[in-house]
C-alpha cells in the first residue's frame, strides 16, 4: 500500500477479480465528496439514495483507499497545517522528509513481498527516524496508523509518547483525521474514551494510548499490528523498550512500528539505539 509497484498490481488483482476502479483527481474526489456528505443529517440518516454513479464512486474510492495510502492520504487525510500554511485543518500536502520516509516505506515493502513470497515469513515496517525539528513525523505516523485502523478488519493499534500532555495531543490529531473523513469512510465508533482508548464497531479495529512513564511499562503484555512512539529521547528508561516492547512485535508482513525523536545528545537509550540502526549492526540489520 506504500510502494507504487505493489499497488498496481494490486488494483490489477481486484480489476481482474471484476471490481470497476475509477481514480480520480485530488479535486475530484474531494469535490464529488464533499457534495455526497452533504446528503448526510446530523443523526447520521441519508436524505435520499445514493444514485448508480455515486454508489460507483464510493465502491471505487473505497478500495483505491484501501489498496493506496498515498491516495487516502492526499485526498482525505486531515492535518492541522502549519501557521506558514494558514493554519487550519486539510488534506496533507508532503514536506521533503515525509515523501522521503515514504519512499523507504515503499522499497521496504517491496522486500518483504519478495521475502515472504520466497519463504511465507518476513518481518513488516520497521522505521526509526532520528529526526530534526518540524518535519511532520508525527502527522505522517498518525495518518499511517488511522489508515490501517479505518480500512482493515481487526488492526490493534498502539501509540506511545511522553507524558499526558504529548498523549492529548496524538488523540486530538487522531480526532482530526477521523472526524473529516468523508462519510463513506468514516468508521462507526465503539468506544471513545479520550486519551486512553478509540475502538470501531463494525471493523474491530481498536487503538490504545500509552505514556512512557506509567509504571508496567510500555506496551507489555500486548501485541499489536501498527505501533507508533515519539520523543523516545525523553523517555525515562527508555531501554526498557527492548526487554518491554520489541519482542511482542508481531513477525508479520502487516505490522508496521514507527519510532521517532529529535536528539537529546550523544548518550542514552536513543542516541545508541538509532546508531545500531544507521550503521546496520548485528542484529539491526532491517
């Protein structure tokens, strides 16, 4: 769903398999949605069927979503933008770090097909991102991890940071990619318990917060499908991550796990961590 390869062959799969794909414009879609959510009451109640083209469109949209992050995202993943971009909240537009990142995502992705194709088994996503200040980590982590959790049956998702304060802030970009999502997309909610939990109805999709200074560690006793950690730097004894967290990360070609976190100097859990990872130590070589 990263990789351009990947995707086309699997729209090529479900075009073979008889389902009709129509991608569109970025304008387009966003358009053509906007005028369907119209249609919805505040109750949730549609004021009229939807026509055969519409019923088409949100067929089509859905499952180029599904199969595509890059198309979810640009035409319907809502961040808040930065000041220098008026502020506000719209689909995002990448930074040169996020269309790098991405990029990555994409030849790792292609390696794990290719691994799993040659044996049934490969570890998924692993990304570590040693990170500068403003270069839209956290955004791109919490629009990968509400993609999976909003398209894909029964995806336990994970998010870890700091403190109280940087979990409020994850939970209020989650709130904002769900709450804009187009109707046809937007999933019904189970239960939604503000900075601790978010679960769906229909899909069993679930995402749990943590914070890096609660006593059980972070993550433990729990798997999970797409995890995501920021300003692992400041985390108190963060090398507990590796005895707590990494040996419950499930081996599977579907699991992503995203780390990130600017430096807090050239000692600790994090400047050592992401140095095995850059210079492809024993044992950190994916």
């Amino acid at each position: 769903m990263y990789s351009p390869l990947i995707v086309d062959k699997n729209l090529h799969a479900l075009r073979k398999a008889g389902h009709k794909l129509s991608p569109r414009s970025i304008s387009d879609s966003q358009e053509i949605s906007r005028k369907l959510d119209e249609l919805i009451l505040p109750s949730g109640q549609i004021v009229r069927n939807l026509s055969h083209n519409e019923q088409e469109f949100v067929r089509s949209e859905t499952m180029l979503c599904r199969s595509d992050f890059n198309y979810w995202a640009l035409r319907y993943g809502h961040i808040e933008r930065d000041a220098m971009e008026g502020g506000g909240t719209a689909p995002i537009i990448y930074w040169a770090g996020q269309r790098r990142t991405l990029e990555l995502m994409a030849e790792r992705e292609e390696t794990i097909l290719a691994e799993f194709e040659k044996s049934g088994f490969s570890d998924g996503i692993l990304l570590v991102w040693h990170k500068c200040r403003q270069e839209g980590a956290t955004a791109l982590g919490r629009l990968i991890s509400n993609h999976r959790m909003t398209l894909f049956k029964s995806t336990r998702c994970f998010a870890a940071t700091l403190d109280e304060t940087k979990i409020h802030e994850l939970y209020v970009r989650d709130t904002v990619i769900l709450d804009n999502l187009p109707f046809f997309l937007k999933p019904k909610i189970e239960f939604n318990v503000k900075d601790e939990h978010i679960g769906l109805e229909v899909l069993k999709s679930r995402l749990t917060y943590q914070k890096a200074t609660q006593q059980a560690g972070v993550g433990t006793g729990q798997q999970f499908d797409v995890s995501h950690g920021t300003e692992i730097a400041l985390w108190p004894a963060a090398e507990r991550l590796q005895f707590d967290f990494f040996p419950a990360v499930p081996q599977s070609p579907r699991v992503f796990l995203g780390l990130e976190s600017t430096a807090n100097g050239r000692d600790g859990f994090w400047y050592e961590f992401t140095e095995n990872v850059r210079l492809r130590r024993n044992g950190y070589e994916h």
